[in-house]
C-alpha cells in the first residue's frame, strides 16, 4: 500500500469514489479520526456502506435505509471485517465523516482530518485483521502527514461527544498504543 501524494489516493487499496466531498478549505491534515459502522446495523460484509457512501443505498431493502436515505456522508477509508481497505474519497479532499466537531477547540473537524471506518458495532469486538489493516494504514498516514501525531488520534466520540459513541467499547485502544499509533 503506498500513497501517492499527488492525488490523495492510495495504490493497493480498492477504490471506489463517492461524491460527497469538497475541497479542504485550507489543505491542512492533522487528524485522524476512526469511526465504525454497519448496514444493516449489526450486519457485516453486505456491501452496503459502499452504496450508502455512494448515494445508491436501496432504500426499500431495509428499514433503517429509509432512515438514512438522505444523508449524504462519507469518509475517506473502510476496513471491513476481513481487513479489506477501500478508499472512497482522495487524503486531499474533505470527506464528510465527522459532522458537527470540535478536537482542541478547533471545530469543523472534517476540515482537517482523515476518517477512517470500520465494519463493525460499539459492542462487538473487531476483527484482528481490522486492527493489522488500521495500524498500517494509520502508519502510512502518519508518515505521509507528519502532523498527524499520536496525540491527534481520536475516536468519533471523542470529537463529538454526546452525539456519537463510536468506534465504541469494543474497540481496543490498546493495540494501537503498543502500535505507537496513538498515545
């Protein structure tokens, strides 16, 4: 996996491009903020966050899409169970993951961050292979973009707290520590 630093998009990886992203306003990356999710919520490997990121989600196959159906959002990476990485929006770009934000009492996130996704729910534990791909990915990351430091690592939660619980308990915080992704 290699980044190339011309375009934001990363080799190796599959892609496949959302349109819901705009320009960052001012270039800067320094923040690396990890989320998961499910759709059906709970239910893994149906390919549906693909569409869901892509404004094809088939709102008639699901309850929840119905809910959702509207929403336009996307983050740069998925990590899927298997440790599959898909990039949907260029590092270059501002994906639209993190919504309503604030980190350091700079609010915006979405301005200055990278959002990376993961398959999966608060409660249940992901996936060894999901955690090996987020630490080389997270690696590349931080060496592409030096300000990205391991203080400046966070969960979706810690960015918008109150709002958003994810990536959750289930998520083990630890094995990026001793990955010395985060602090």
């Amino acid at each position: 996996m290699q980044l190339d630093h011309a375009t934001g998009w990363c080799r190796g990886v599959r892609h496949c491009p959302s349109p819901n992203f705009n320009p960052r306003p001012e270039g800067e990356i320094s923040l690396l903020v990890i989320h998961n999710i499910s759709l059906p919520p709970g239910c893994f490997g149906t390919g549906k966050v693909q569409q869901f990121f892509q404004n094809r989600l088939p709102v008639d196959e699901h309850d929840f899409f119905r809910e959702i159906a509207n929403l336009q959002v996307s983050a740069h990476f998925l990590i899927e169970r298997d440790g599959a990485i898909t990039q949907f929006v260029s590092c270059l770009d501002r994906a639209w993951h993190a919504g309503v934000s604030c980190f350091a009492s700079r609010e915006g996130c979405n301005d200055f961050s990278i959002g990376i996704e993961l398959e999966g729910t608060d409660d249940q534990p992901y996936d060894d292979a999901q955690y090996d791909s987020l630490i080389r990915l997270g690696r590349l990351l931080q060496q592409a973009y030096p300000a990205i430091t391991p203080e400046r690592v966070c969960g979706h939660s810690d960015i918008a707290p109150g709002r958003k619980t994810d990536p959750g308990p289930a998520f083990d915080w630890q094995r990026l520590r001793e990955a010395a992704i985060v602090v």
